[in-house]
C-alpha cells in the first residue's frame, strides 16, 4: 500500500534539502572571492546566473543590483525582500578554510550569508510560486558599506509598486535561536567627520617657536570623548568616536598639521545639526587654545533605521512562530548603535529590520566587522524559513 503523503512529504523535504546544501557552498565561494563597495561585478554575475538558471525573472538594478520577481499577477500586497553583497577593506584572519583569496578585503559582515540566503530564497519561492498570495521582489543591494546602495535602487525605481519591505542582519552578540525586531528606531544614524589640525612645525628642542598640531589634536581627541556625558542629555543615545590619528613625522621634528578621522551614531535623526555643531565648535574651540586652527569635514551617511508598527508586528508574530516563544533577546540594549543603509527604504515604505542571533557557541560570537568573523551557515535555512513565511509559502 502506498504512503502518498509521506512520498510527498520526503521529495520536497529533499527539495529544501538541496537547496540549503548549495547555498552554503555558494556562501563558502562569495566568502572567498570578496567585492567591496560598488565593484561587485562578479558577485552580481553569480547571483544572476544562479537565477537564470532556475527560469526566474530578474532585471539589473543601479547597475550592480539585482531585482528578482515572483508572482506578478498575484493580487494581494506587493512585497520586497532585501539582501547586501558587498565586502569590506579588511585583511581576514578567521582562518576558515573559504577564507578570502583577495587582499585586504572580506566579507567581515555576512553579506556573503545574505546574498547566499536570498539566493536560497529565490529557488524556493520558484518551487511554490504557484502559491504565493502576493507578488514578491527580491532585492540583491549592492554598496550598503557606506555607498549608499539601497539610495541609488530607490533612484532606479526599486521600490515602484511596492506596498511593504522587509530585512535582516546577522548579529553575533545575539545568541542563535533569538532576534530582535522592535516598532520604532531599530538601528542608528551615523556621519563621519575629518578633522584637520594646522599648527607650525620646527625642532623639537624648541617648541616654544611651534604651533603643535599633535597636542592640539590630541586635545581635541580628549574633548569629543567627554563630549556625549557633558554637553548632551543622557536621555539621548549618542556615541562620539574618533577611530584615526594620523600625524607622520620624524623624532625629532614638530610637524605643521595632524589630521584626525571618526563616526558619530545618533538614535534620533533630529539630533544629526546638533551633534554636526558639537564636533565643529569643540575641534576649532580646542585647536585654538593650543595656538592652532582646525578644519572640519561633515559626512551625513544614513538615517536612523526606523521600524513601522504593522510591518514589525508581522515579523515578530514569524519569528515567534519560527523561534518559539522565547524569540526576543531581552539582554541587548535597544537601540542598536549600528547603521544601515534598508533606513532609505522604510523612509519611503512601511517595513521592517530584524537583527538574528547568529552565537551558537561555536566560534560565531566574533563581531561583525572583526578579522576573525565568520558568518553562521545555520542562518540560512532558518532564514529561508522566515522569508518563506513572510511571502506566505509553506515550509518543510
């Protein structure tokens, strides 16, 4: 007698099966040959030939994008799913064996695991394509490093017709098996600034007859550091960091200028004028104290990545499902201080940002950003599973 269901049941399991399989090999070959931002040629080739090869709709987006389409015809609310691709300047020490075969450059973020699970993603919503309730696009995002990459899909009409948007990050210092997807501000703002300090060089021996640009800068360094605790409200999540000191010279010789590099994160969009006044009144401020003047550069990067109510409501009610009860990390402070660039789209459309837990004891826990991480290859079918459930297909 035979078992139909069972059959069924075994020949999709198979199915999901395969597909999780050659995804994480795809993982393991994006890992190895990293793009940075804006030069992802061969990234997007590969994900484009991955997509043709499955028969699925796909068109070229702010030239390394990538736009993948289900269901067109479907009635109900048009969504969008979101992956990054791009890598960093960074020279890998995770000593993987698909670690990075390109100098200084690594997928120090997991946008090798994002593309990967959308590629993923992409293959089962084609298997069940027939059931979906409403059309999906799938966004394969070039340049979230800083490039502004999900601003130019915008300007490319990424977002023509869609009614809700939905992403998330990999985050190692959530433990696996937890999220967080909270209604409101998610993660920060950001903006960088260069600071640079003239003075007058001479001899060492004689700085009386000099203008120090290091210690005025290394004034300046102090000042920015004491700036959030003294001249902003504690109520306020704003962080000040000065990441780059660069002030070459010889042992014996006062140089004429220093030039110092760092970010500022905000939690509320509105504060961004304010913190731009602070970080220019303390650097001229200082530097004239120590008989120096300063220059200072602004570089407004990316919004706050603020939640909409419904859309997270919906992502929470499939992580719970997904997760089970205990989903929701309840340790890691809110917001987190971290920026996106999926900020430009849920500026235009309702959405929402998760942040998955991707420690799993076993070497995961090293931040993103770190020469030592990995991205957790036991993301991508729980991630699928989500995306899946959010598109409203069935799921093994």
């Amino acid at each position: 007698m035979s078992n139909r269901p069972d059959e069924t049941r075994c020949a999709i399991q198979k199915v999901w099966d395969t597909i999780v399989e050659n995804a994480v090999a795809l993982r393991h070959d994006l890992h190895r040959q990293p793009e940075l931002t804006w030069a992802e040629r061969q990234t997007a080739q590969t994900l484009r030939d991955i997509l043709t090869q499955h028969d699925i709709t796909w068109r070229p987006c702010a030239e390394l994008g990538t736009i993948a389409t289900f269901a067109t015809n479907a009635t109900g609310p048009h969504i969008a799913l979101r992956a990054d691709i791009d890598a960093l300047p960074i020279e890998e020490q995770s000593g993987v064996a698909w670690a990075s075969q390109i100098n200084g450059c690594m997928h120090a973020c997991g946008h090798d695991g994002h593309a990967a699970t959308m590629a993923a993603t992409a293959q089962w919503l084609k298997q069940n394509e027939a059931a979906l309730p409403s059309p999906v696009s799938l966004f394969f995002q070039p340049a979230e490093e800083g490039g502004h990459g999900a601003k130019k899909m915008i300007e490319d009409g990424a977002l023509k017709g869609i009614d809700a948007i939905f992403g998330w990050h990999n985050w190692p210092a959530i433990p696996f098996g937890q999220a967080v997807c909270p209604e409101g501000v998610v993660m920060a703002a950001n903006g960088t600034f260069q600071i640079n300090v003239l003075g007058r060089g001479g001899h060492a021996s004689q700085p009386e007859k000099c203008r120090d640009p290091v210690l005025a800068g290394s004034a300046i360094v102090m000042a920015l550091q004491q700036a959030v605790s003294r001249r902003l409200p504690p109520q306020q999540a704003v962080v000040i960091s000065v990441t780059s000191f660069d002030a070459p010279s010889i042992d014996t010789t006062i140089l004429d200028a220093a030039k110092l590099g760092g970010s500022f994160r905000i939690a509320d969009n509105g504060l961004r004028e304010t913190v731009h006044a602070l970080i220019t009144e303390i650097a001229k401020e200082t530097a004239k104290a120590y008989g120096c003047t300063a220059e200072v550069e602004m570089r407004p990067r990316y919004l706050a990545t603020v939640n909409h109510a419904e859309e997270a409501e919906r992502f929470r009610s499939v992580l719970a499902d997904e997760l089970g009860a205990d989903w929701q990390a309840k340790d890691i402070p809110l917001p987190v201080m971290a920026s996106e660039d999926f900020s430009y789209y849920l500026a235009e459309v309702p959405g929402a940002y998760a942040l998955i837990g991707a420690d799993d004891g076993e070497d995961h826990h090293h931040p993103c950003h770190s020469a030592y991480y990995d991205f957790n290859d036991r993301l991508i079918p729980l991630v699928m599973r989500l995306y899946a459930r959010l598109a409203g297909v069935p799921v093994p």
